[in-house]
C-alpha cells in the first residue's frame, strides 16, 4: 500500500494544474458575462482526480485544499457591482449572473473548489413558497407555517422548474475544467427554521414548540424538505457538480437525543435520496455541515456524510476524535480571525492545517461562512499559506 502510495504522487502531480484558477479562466465577452460553452461534463469529468475530491475520500493529496463558504458574496467588489439591482432570488434564478459569480471567487483567490452560487431557500421558493432575502435580515418568509394545515399545504418542487439550475451548472462545470463545482442544499431542519419562525430567529423556539407539540406534521414537513432538497442536489450532481454539502446551519440548537430521533433521519434520507436516484453512477462526495454542532459531532457523519464540516469551536484534532475513523473533516478557522492583524490570521492558519493532520483528509475552509467585511487579499493570502503549509 505504501509502495503504491509513494509511485502515484508523482505522477499524478504532474497531471495537476498550477491552480485551478488558472485554467478555469473563461472567455470573456461584452457586459462582463460568458460566451461559447464548451461540452457538458458529467460527475466523472476531470475534477474527478481533484485534491478537494481526494481529500473528502481521504486518498492522498498534493496539498490541503482549501475554499471558503460565502466565498462568492459580499466581500468581493466585482460581486457588489455584478448584483447592483438585482434582488438576490432572481440572481439565483440567472444562468448567466450564477456562473459568473460562482466564477469570481475561483479566479480570484485560487480556491481549490468553486461552490454554486445560490441559496438553500432556492426550492422552496422555485416550487412556490413567497420568500424574500431581505439584505442584512435573510430570508423573511410571507406567510410562517404555524398549523398542520399550513404543513400540507407547502407545495412540492417540481423538477422540470430546475432547468435554469441545470443549465448553470453545466455551464460551470465546463468552465471549470480540473476545478470542482460543489452543489449544495439547505438540511430540513434548517429549512425549517425559516419557515416556521418565519425569518431568521436566535432561539428557534417556535421551530422546537412546534417539533415537540406537533410530532406527526413535524415528520411530514420534515420529509418533505428532505424530498426537495435531494432533487435539488440531483440536479446538481446530473449537471456535473464533484461533491455536495447538506447545510445544516441551525442544528447546534438541538440536545443530541433530539437531534439523533427528530431531525438526522431526514438528513440521511437527503443523502439516500440522492444516491437512490443516481443510481450505478459514481458517487460524489458528500459534506456535512451545521455550525455550534460540538456535542453533535459524532451524529453528523452519520447521515451518509464522507466529511464532517466542524465550526471554530472544537478544535479539528479533536473533532476527529469526535466523529470517529472513516470521515474527512472540513474547516475551521474562524472568519473573525480575517478580520484581525496578519500575524494572528497566519498563526490561527497554522494552528488549522496542522490540527487538520489529525484527521484522514481535511479540506480547510473557515468555521462559518466568509464576513462581508473581509478584506479579500486576506482571503487570496490564507489560500497560498495553506498551500505553502502542506504542500507535499
Ligand atoms: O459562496 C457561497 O457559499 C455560495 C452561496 C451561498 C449563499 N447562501 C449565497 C448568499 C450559500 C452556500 C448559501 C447558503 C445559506 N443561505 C445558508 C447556509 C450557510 C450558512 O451561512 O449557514 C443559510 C443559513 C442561508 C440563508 C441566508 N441567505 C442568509 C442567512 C443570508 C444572509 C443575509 C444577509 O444579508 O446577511 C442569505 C443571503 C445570501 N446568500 C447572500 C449570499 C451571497 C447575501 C445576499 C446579498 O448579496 O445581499
């Protein structure tokens, strides 16, 4: 095993790009936005040889990969000016605004992966429900879910209104060429959230009263979201996405028994789903993802998760302890650390990637998602330490 080990590095070090930036350069044509698409890859395609790919099946890499959730977002200037005058849903909803934003942050700034550009809410909004992402708030939802009835009522997603998605998807992949596409989709429970509180919440305490007094239509809404949110990934994975990450953002706010009867169920049936669906194809990668999940850790993984996403609070050394052999781990620098002076942001990176060593692959990425007041050189600077720091 060691002997393979050791002949294959090489070799394959020679098939890698600089940097993915680099070759997923496209073509640029009048109003910022992209022309010539070039074939459909499928999940198989070049990106399938990936550090990030490698890293999530803890297969040897040539050095830590490294992207940023909320990578394409408000830190960026070119973002700020691309989206002026477009409300965020309705740009989610463009083909050509998603695939130049999920771009951005790739020429940028080098990451080793390109996230979609997007939003977990992004179903239930194609499949009817009236949300709006209200800038500074999140998202505010219409009419909350508050009865059974209101349960039933939310409407199903119909696939065929996905093909704007597809069609960025595809798109992006081709651009992207040995730099892999992540698709995402928001975890029922966090979906949830939204829509029983009705907009973003601290406590979540109308989530918790409803999942206690209402079992049987909190299991319904539940496995309705899980439905949604697998075809949404299905559609992401058809369209040539490399890995997937389930966002389950809130479930830090759940007692671990709660967490393991009333909610992982249906995260696992999100990952079944999909791999049910794309049956006899490879299977991509999957992450996992909430943040203050500390006493959770050792649940998450087993949703159907090849990686573990861990927040700034547990270590990542011991995070592994946490979550047990046989996953990779994501993160965990945390953003406020970008925020601080560059000897504090370089001994926090440090700090990451070598506790990173504890775990059979770990993907670097920060605790949480990117703060819009990120310098963006900072982000560019984290990318070459922590290719400096593990090169092989
Ligand atoms: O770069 C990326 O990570 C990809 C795009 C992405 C967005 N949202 C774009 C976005 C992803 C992966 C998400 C997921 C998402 N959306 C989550 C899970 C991740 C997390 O942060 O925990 C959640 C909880 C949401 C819901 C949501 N959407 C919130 C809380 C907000 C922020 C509201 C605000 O203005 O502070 C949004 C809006 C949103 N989603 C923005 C972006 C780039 C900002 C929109 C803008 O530019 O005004």
């Amino acid at each position: 095993m060691w002997l393979v080990v050791q002949m294959s590095i090489p070799t394959r070090r020679r098939a890698l790009p600089v940097t993915g930036a680099r070759t997923a350069r496209p073509r640029a044509v009048p109003g910022g936005r992209l022309g010539g698409w070039p074939a459909v890859a499928t999940a198989a395609g070049p990106a399938v040889d990936s550090d990030l790919v490698r890293a999530a099946r803890g297969l040897p890499v040539s050095r830590t990969p490294v992207w940023f959730m909320r990578q394409a977002g408000r830190s960026l200037p070119e973002y700020r000016a691309l989206r002026a005058g477009t409300a965020m849903l309705q740009a989610c909803q463009d083909p050509d605004l998603v695939t130049e934003i999920t771009l951005q942050p790739v020429r940028r700034h080098g990451v080793d992966a390109a996230i979609l550009f997007s939003d977990i809410v992004l179903p239930l909004v194609v499949a009817g429900v009236d949300i709006e992402i209200k800038p500074g708030i999140g998202p505010v939802v219409a009419s909350p879910i508050r009865t059974v009835a209101d349960v039933d009522a939310l409407p199903p997603l119909e696939p065929d209104r996905l093909d704007f998605l597809a069609t960025a998807v595809r798109r992006l992949v081709g651009e992207l060429g040995a730099t892999p596409l992540i698709g995402f989709a928001g975890a029922p429970f966090t979906l949830a959230t939204y829509l029983i509180e009705g907009g973003p919440s601290k406590e979540h305490a109308r989530t918790k009263a409803f999942m206690y007094a209402e079992p049987e239509a909190w299991q319904r809404l539940l496995e309705r979201l899980a439905v949604s949110a697998a075809t949404f990934l299905r559609v992401q994975v058809d369209g040539g996405a490399s890995a997937v990450q389930l966002f389950d953002s809130w479930a830090g706010v759940l007692s671990a028994t709660d967490y393991a009867t009333r909610v992982l169920p249906h995260s696992r049936a999100v990952f079944d789903g999909l791999d049910a669906s794309g049956a006899g194809e490879a299977m991509v990668p999957k992450v996992h993802f909430g943040v203050g999940t500390g006493e959770l850790l050792p649940l998450i993984g087993d949703a159907g998760a090849d990686v573990v996403g861990v927040d700034w609070r547990v270590p990542l050394d011991e995070a592994a302890r946490r979550v047990g052999p046989g996953y990779s781990l994501q993160g965990n620098l945390d953003p406020a650390v970008l925020l601080a002076d560059r000897e504090t942001v370089d001994r926090e990176v440090r700090r990451v990637v070598e506790q990173g060593r504890a775990a059979r692959g770990h993907v670097f990425n920060l605790g949480h998602g990117v703060l819009p007041d990120t310098d963006p050189g900072v982000l560019t600077h984290v990318v070459e330490l922590v290719h400096e720091l593990s090169a092989r």
